[in-house]
C-alpha cells in the first residue's frame, strides 16, 4: 500500500490519475497535522504553499518521490532531497499557454489603455478622446527568450499581423525560419522593436538584462512587457525612463521583490499591474496537478518520469562508480555552454578509456543538463535533457574511442553552431579530481569550478600584465591561472579563477585592451 500525502488544495480532477490506481492510499491533510505520520508517506504533492525543509525530510524515512503542482520548486530543499535519494518532479510546460495568453492580453491591454478606460467608467466618467489608443497590427514585438512561452506568444503576435523579431543567443537560424520569427541581436532588437517582452529565466546573465544602456538604446515610445521573471528588467531604470517620457508605457505581471509595495512603477497612469497571475487559470492549475499525478503514479508503477529535476533514481553502486564522471561531465556541458554563445545545431560527445566501459548515456545527459542550464527557461537533467535537446533542434551524437590522448579516461565533447564549433576535453584522476585539459585546440589544464575566466588573447608581451593590473586595480584576487598558445606570438588563451564573481563593467574593460580577442566569465558551481 502506497500512502500519499497531498499537503495543499489540489481538486479532484487533478489528482485523477492516482485515483484510479490500486493499493493507494490518498491523505489529504497538512504536514502539521498531528493525524498525519510522515514516517509512513512515499510521495508527497504540495503547490507553493507548503515548504518542503530538509528538517520535514528528515521526518519522512519513507517517502521516495515529491511532486510540486507548478513550475518552480524554491518552497522545495531540492539538494536536501537528492541526497537522501528521493525524486522531485514538477510540471514544467503545464502553464505555458497560460502566461502566453496572459502576456498577450496584457499587451493589447497596454496598448488600448483597456485598465484606465474601465477605471474610468467606473467613476461614471465618459472620456472617449482620453484614451486613444494604438494597433498591434503592423507593429514590431520585440521577444527576449524564445522557449515555449515565447514561442507560443510568437504564433499569437504573428495572428495579429505583427512582425516578429527575436533575441536569443541559443535561437538556431533553422529553428527561427521554422517559428517564422527573425532571429535577431540584442541591440537590434532594442532599437527596432514597438514592443518588448522578455521571456527568459532569471540568472546572473539575465538580471538586471533591461538596464539603463539597454533603455537608452529603445526608440521612443517603446512600450515592454514584464510576465517572466522580476529582476531581468532593472526596475529603477525602467521607472527613469518612463518618467521622462521615452517609454510609452509598461505591463507588468512580476516585481523584483513580490508583493512590490510601494514601488515606483505602479505610480504612473500609463503602467499597468497584475500580482503574479502568469499561472493563474482554472486550466493551468488543473494541468499542472494532473501533470504531477501522473508523474507520481509512473514513479510508483516503476515507470520512467519525465519531469524530475534532481537525480533519478540508480543503485548506490552503480552511483558510486559513475558519480567523478558525472560531475565532470556535467560542468564540461556548463562551460560549453557559456563559450558557445549562439545557436547549436549538433553536440557530439567522445568517451576514451575506463569511462567508455560505464554507462556513457546516463553520463551524456548530464552533461547535457549542465549545457541547458540557464539557457532555456526549464529545469534539465538527465531524465529530460534528450529531450530538450530534440525540442530545440540540437542532433547529440554518443561515440567510443580508443584515443585516450594520454590520459587513463578523457570525455570530449564538440558543439557546432550556426557560425562555428568549439571543442572541450576533460578527465577525471584519482586524488586530483576533474579536470579540463583542452579547450578549442589549445592544451590546458584546470579544476572546473568556481568564478573563470576564459581569454583569448595574441601571444604579445605584456598582455598578461595589462590584464593582471585591471583585475588589481579592482582588488580582485587571481586563484589560479593557467595559459597556452599554439605557437610563439600567435594565438593564446589564459584561464584564471576567482573568488568571487567579476565586478559589473570589468569584462568591458579587459576588452579594451590590446590584443584581446574575446572574454567569456564562466560561473560554475
């Protein structure tokens, strides 16, 4: 008998799924309450009401699977959960059309001064000529992040006669002829859009994304849109910009800090505000509970899940033996992915040595969950990541060598994109741990984790000094660093590692310099 808690209010019909099953039994009943023994539960379902701690966890021997009825999981202790083996799944996609078609009423709400026109009837007013508004037809929008809730906003814009133009450094050219969208820089889409909304998951290189530059480079008259994440659009700047004149207007759906108070933008006539309700549909919420339920019940039918984002479920053993590699392979995909900033079409991955004799899938999608992180605006790990990399156009080829390039196991791994490839090598050595060893043709050696830098550079004297002094000048400690060059005076690259992250404006700085090619920080964890 499989005892279920469900710990906040999901409807029956959302819980169908595991109604139908045999041998389950179903409590409907808050952690707290006394009735209730933890130590018997095998799968609990909350929304974002009940906090999942690891002091809950630690009361529940039994329980083997949490399922969370939406799209985040910070009221859940994910790393807590992993650890004592148990799997969390969410619903990741089941609010998707929802946001969409919240975002677009927003727009042509924004548009139509639909929120002041109603206020004002609603204080028996009658003030046609007051608000005037302005078409979506024949407009531009402007999308930041094409995943599945751009994607589907795109096929509603185009409806309406707009044109669409995108930004997304991970936007294939294919996959943007086939969305019909123009894929687009940043810049162009900043200063060419009527419209903008943004539509990326928040991380440290989207925080703070629609700052005052970025403001600053708008026609006049933009309007944007904000049902994503609080915190990508830089609230003060936007509230500037709006004072002055030069933004039209703003529809916002997500604050940095929620409820927002008394935050500046809701003072203007012309911003218009909902508390958060993206996800809020009778619909949504009925999918995201039945998504779950039904995760739940394959998970306890010994069925594969779709949707977990921690770890699945393998043996200890085979764990132990897999688990250097896994970690190696999972910030190799991270790394690629901050080094490769556009569109990729293939990932293929070489396996050498012991590592080709261990289970080279499991270790595939995790370094694909490591290259999708903070690309698209899903979780990814290795029950997903194939899957991801379909939806997304991205061929992954798997490949056994006998080329072990010196080493006892090496994993190397190529992207190709729409404009070029870069190519990354590591391996894994007992009592050193991993280690990159090659990067786009030059030979390095490295501990991947924690604050990088990555340099490319031409082979001149005094380079690493100039870039030494700024990093000074900042009071920014160099860890480690490590160079390599193909040939004297030709192409190098330095890798060096910090601390702490980089200050803002240092990278553009460093870029300034003589004979630097490019910069890519990389954050690992």
């Amino acid at each position: 008998m499989h005892k279920i808690l469900v710990a906040d209010s999901i409807s029956e019909a959302g819980l169908e799924p595991l109604l139908t099953m045999e041998n389950v039994e179903i409590i409907q009943k808050k952690t707290d309450d006394p009735d209730v023994v933890l130590d018997e539960v095998d799968a609990l379902l909350v929304r974002s009401a009940t906090t999942v701690t690891s002091e809950l966890l630690e009361k529940m021997h039994s329980l083997k699977i949490i399922a969370r009825a939406g799209v985040g999981v910070d009221n859940i202790d994910v790393e807590a959960a992993t650890k004592k083996g148990i799997v969390v799944v969410n619903a990741p996609d089941g609010n998707t059309i929802s946001t969409a078609e919240h975002t677009f009423a927003m727009m042509a709400s924004l548009m139509r001064n639909i929120p002041q026109a109603h206020g004002s009837m609603k204080d028996y007013e009658w003030k046609r000529n007051a608000f005037v508004g302005k078409e979506l037809y024949g407009k531009t929008l402007g999308i930041i992040g094409m995943g599945r809730i751009g994607s589907e906003l795109a096929k509603r814009a185009k409806a309406f006669g707009m044109a669409v133009q995108v930004y997304d450094p991970f936007l294939t050219k294919e996959r943007a002829v086939n969305l019909g969208v123009e894929a687009c820089s940043l810049d162009d889409v900043l200063t060419r859009a009527d419209i903008i909304t943004v539509h990326t998951p928040l991380t440290a290189e989207t925080k703070g994304l629609i700052n005052e530059q970025a403001l600053a480079k708008t026609k006049q008259g933009v309007f944007f849109l904000n049902c994503a994440r609080g915190g990508i659009i830089d609230e003060q700047a936007l509230a500037k910009y709006i004072g002055a004149g030069h933004v039209a207007g703003a529809a916002l759906d997500v604050f940095e800090t929620e409820p927002p108070g008394e935050n500046p933008l809701l003072k203007f006539d012309n911003v218009i505000a909902t508390p958060h309700l993206g996800a809020s549909t009778k619909e949504a919420q009925l999918n995201v509970a039945t998504q779950v339920a039904e995760e739940v019940r394959l998970f306890l039918e010994d069925k594969p899940v779709s949707n977990s984002i921690n770890l699945p479920a393998i043996s200890k053993e085979l764990y132990e033996k897999i688990r250097p590699y896994h970690h190696l392979a999972k910030q190799i995909g991270t790394i690629l992915s901050q080094c490769i900033k556009e569109g990729v079409q293939e990932i293929s991955v070489t396996y050498s040595g012991s590592v080709a004799d261990l289970e080279t899938s499991f270790l595939t999608k995790a370094l694909l969950s490591g290259f999708f992180r903070n690309r698209i605006d899903v979780n990814v790990n290795e029950v997903n990541a194939l899957l991801a990399a379909k939806e997304r156009g991205i061929t992954v080829g798997e490949k056994i060598s006998t080329h072990t390039y010196g080493y006892a196991n090496s994993v190397t791994v190529t992207a190709k994109g729409d404009e070029s490839q870069f190519t990354i090598r590591g391996t894994y050595i007992d009592h050193y741990g991993p280690r990159i060893v090659f990067l786009n043709d030059f030979n390095i050696d490295f501990l991947p984790e924690g604050n990088l830098l990555y340099i490319q550079h031409m082979d001149r004297p005094g380079v690493i000094g100039r870039v030494g002094k700024i990093l000074g000048d900042h009071s920014i400690n160099i860890a480690t660093m490590q160079v390599g060059r193909k040939q004297a005076g030709g192409e190098a690259i330095m890798l060096l590692s910090f601390d702490r992250p980089l200050q803002e404006g240092m990278v553009d700085q460093l870029h300034e310099l003589d004979d630097i090619v490019s910069i890519n920080p990389i954050l690992l964890s």
